[in-house]
C-alpha cells in the first residue's frame, strides 16, 4: 500500500509536465496537419508563390482566404502578408483585443495601419503595438477618441520610424503627445492635429525643434496655435510643403510671412478663417512661394484684389483656390487669374458678391479656363447672370457648376449649358414664387403653408 501510494505521488508530480507534453504534441500534430496542403493548387504551388500572392489582397479577402482550409489560413494570417492594414473600410466598431492580435502576429512586418473612427480602440491596444510593432511607419488613429497622451508617449519609444501619424479629433491629445514624438521620432514627416483643443503653441515649438523632417502639418481648429507655433514652424521645419492652419484666428500676416520666407517649397495653404489676416501674407506668398499649387483662403474678408493679382503674377501653378466670402474681391482678380494660373482647375468664389458677368467672360476666354477649369462655385453671387453661363459654354472640362441662390439665373440658361456640356452636374436651387399680395378683401390671417400644417 505504501509502495503503490508512494509510486502514486510520484507519478501525480508529473502530471503537469505530462500535461504539458500532451498539449505540446497536440500543437505539433495541428502544425503538422497544417502545413499540408489539402487541394490541388497549395500542393503545385511553392508556398513562398502563395504568400506572395495573398500580399496583394486586403484585410476582407485575407479574412475569407483564412476560411477555405487550414493550409490557407496559415499563410493567410501569415504576418507578412498584413504589412499595410486599413480596418476603416472594413469594420469600424474594432475592439482593443483585436488590434493586440493584429500587432503579436504582424510584428515586424506592419508597416501602415488605419484605423480612422475606431472607437472602442485605447491605449492599452495602443501600447501592445508599440512594443511588437517597432517597424510601423504610418499610422491612422484619427477620431479615436478614447487614445490619450500615454499611448502616444509608448510610441514614441518604441516606434522610432514612424514617419506619419494622423491624430486628429483624438481630444485626449495634449503638448505632451507632441513633445514625446519630438524626442523619439526624429523621421516624422506628416502630422495631423487637428480638433485636438488641448494643442498649444508649446507643443508644436517642442515638435517642431525635435522633427524638423516634417512636410505636412496640419491644425485645423486648433485655437490655441498662434503666430509663435507657426513661426516655430517656418524656422525649425523649412521643408514644409502642405500647411493647414484652417480657424487658428489669432495667427497674424507675422507668422504667415515669415512661413512665405522660410518654406521656400510651400504647395498648399490653408488660412481659411484666419480672419486677421491682409493683403500683406498674399504679397509675401507670391514673393517666395512660386510653386504654390493649392490656396484655401474662405472667410479672409480683408483680402483684395490687389494681393490675388500679385499671386496671379507669380504663382504660375495655381490649381485650387478657395476664395469663398473674400467678398472685397472683383473682377479685376478673375481677370489676372485667367491671365497667369493657366492651370487653374478648381475655384471657389462663393459670397464674393462684386463679381458680375463680366469677370466670368474674362475668366472663361483668358485660356485658362477654357483649358483646364473643371469645378467653378457661385454660390450667393447676386450679380450672376444667364450671361454667365453662355460665357462658360467655351470651357470644355468643365464638371460642375454650383448655383445655389443666384437668383438672375434661369432654368432654361441651365439647360442650354447642359446641352453644350452634357456631363456637367449643375447644383441651383430655384426660391419658390412669392404670390402677389392680394388686394380686394381682408388680409389671410394664415398662410397657405400654415394652414397645411
């Protein structure tokens, strides 16, 4: 009894690493049983062949490629082939658990991940990918709302290539987000902080001090970024090319200046509702900035002719320009426009209530237009006409048209440049006819509307 019981001890301590043996060898015989192909194709085709074409698919069709056998499954799930992953397009409710998997099993190889509106993703998934994923490059977590400073700080320790990361509407992001990237993403190159309200001219002095490899910036809506952050920017980060400072409205002609100076190789501005701004940030643009390409000025009222005509002087490969609510604004700018933007493809001009016919026949017959415009917005232009869009008819490329409340343009005007232009998509909006007052009899106490209602 004592010999079967002692024999009995014995053998229970070693169940658990026979247990483990167990588990081990059941592991193996799945390995075993997976890596041989059960259809036709897998067993002609060298494996290499196959990862090589299931790195062209995206994260859907690797999904239902996993499906089809145990074979397919593991080069399916194979970390080379996830090296580029946008979950946006595939299903935005992503939970946390599901980016920690995605970032053991891709490792090294994940170079790019999307994941714009991922709600239920934190920073704890956050900081698992820092720690597997050292090689990511570009990285999308705008509209994550639940990643904060500690995430983005894990990144910057681990992630030393990162060379683009998108932030924006992420409101937990503070300046030490951005003084983390400083010290330990020296490659960033592309930022993207917009709606981030904590954002001030502090962090973006310690990012821009610290990554001056950065090209595209953008703060949209960031009220607390002032002439001091931009010109931080213009002198420590003299390679941007694509500037966003949408609403920052404290930002002064200062700062754009000196970013006029500074970045000599500028393509796209944007300034829209930096309403302290004057003809003066548009000289110095066009004095410095002549390969400028793209323009978004909407709701700067204190511009004039004179500074667009001095851009249409010197900027040569103007494309895009935005000039809504630039209501000082005449003729006289769409006539230097058709004379010296020859590339000009898209323009907006909504509200700018002194612009008449006249400027639109100079605009259309400059060549310009007639070549290469392809969007025009005339949207609240009160002094439009049906003459208007006789000038038009010459502009071939021409794809949309937008009229919303231009009330001396009639239908059968929009039907003749549609018979002209028959791809063009014309947006108008006709005001119903106001009915005579009513002249014999008391007043209606009610309204037809009213009394439908």
């Amino acid at each position: 009894m004592t010999a079967r019981n002692g024999e009995r001890e014995k053998g229970s301590g070693k169940e658990p690493n026979d247990k483990m043996n167990n588990s081990q060898l059941v592991r193996n015989r799945f390995e075993k049983s997976c890596m041989i192909p059960d259809d036709e194709i897998s067993r002609k085709l060298p494996k290499e062949i196959l990862l090589r074409i299931l790195s062209y698919l995206d994260v859907t069709s690797l999904c239902r490629c996993g499906q089809v056998s145990r074979y397919w499954n593991m080069l399916a799930l194979d970390g080379s082939n996830w090296q580029k992953i946008d979950l946006f397009d595939f299903q935005r409710d992503i939970e946390g658990p599901v980016i920690e998997n995605i970032s053991q099993r891709c490792g090294g190889f994940l170079k790019y991940l999307r994941l714009r509106g991922c709600q239920s993703v934190g920073s704890h998934s956050i900081r698992t990918l820092a720690n597997y994923c050292h090689n990511i490059e570009h990285l999308d977590l705008s509209e994550c709302k639940k990643i904060s400073d500690v995430a983005i700080q894990q990144l910057s320790k681990n992630c030393a290539k990162l060379t683009a990361i998108n932030l924006e509407s992420c409101s937990q992001i503070s300046d030490s987000s951005l003084k983390a990237l400083s010290d330990g993403c020296p490659n960033l190159s592309e930022i993207n902080v917009s709606w981030c309200n904590l954002i001030t001219e502090n962090g973006v002095e310690a990012l821009a001090r610290g990554c001056n490899k950065i090209k595209k910036f953008s703060s949209k809506g960031c009220k607390q970024v002032n002439d001091r952050a931009v010109i931080a920017l213009a002198l420590y980060c003299p390679g941007i090319e694509v500037l966003n400072l949408h609403s920052c409205d404290s930002i002064t002609d200062a700062s754009i200046s000196k970013i006029a100076e500074k970045c000599c190789n500028l393509k796209q501005l944007c300034v829209s509702k930096c309403t302290e701004l004057t003809d003066q940030s548009l000289t110095a643009l066009a004095m410095n900035n002549q390969y400028l390409n793209t323009l978004e000025v909407a709701g700067c009222a204190q511009f004039t002719d004179s500074g667009f005509i001095a851009l249409a002087k010197n900027c040569k490969y103007l494309e895009r320009m935005d000039l809504e609510e630039c209501s000082l604004i005449t003729d006289a700018t769409l006539q230097n426009l058709a004379l010296g933007c020859p590339s000009l493809e898209k323009l907006t001009l909504s509200h700018c209530e002194l612009i008449t016919d006249e400027g639109i026949r100079q605009l259309a017959g400059g060549g310009c237009a007639a070549e290469s415009l392809s969007v025009l917005e005339l949207d609240n232009c009160p002094l439009i006409t049906d003459a208007t869009l006789e000038h038009l008819i010459s502009c071939h490329n021409l794809q949309r048209i937008e009229l919303y409340d231009c009330q001396l343009i009639s239908r059968n005007a929009i039907r003749r440049l549609r018979n002209h232009l028959p791809n063009i998509k014309v947006h108008a909006y006709f005001a119903p006819v106001t009915p005579p007052p009513t002249m014999n009899g008391p007043r209606p106490r009610y309204c037809r509307c009213c009394e439908i209602l």
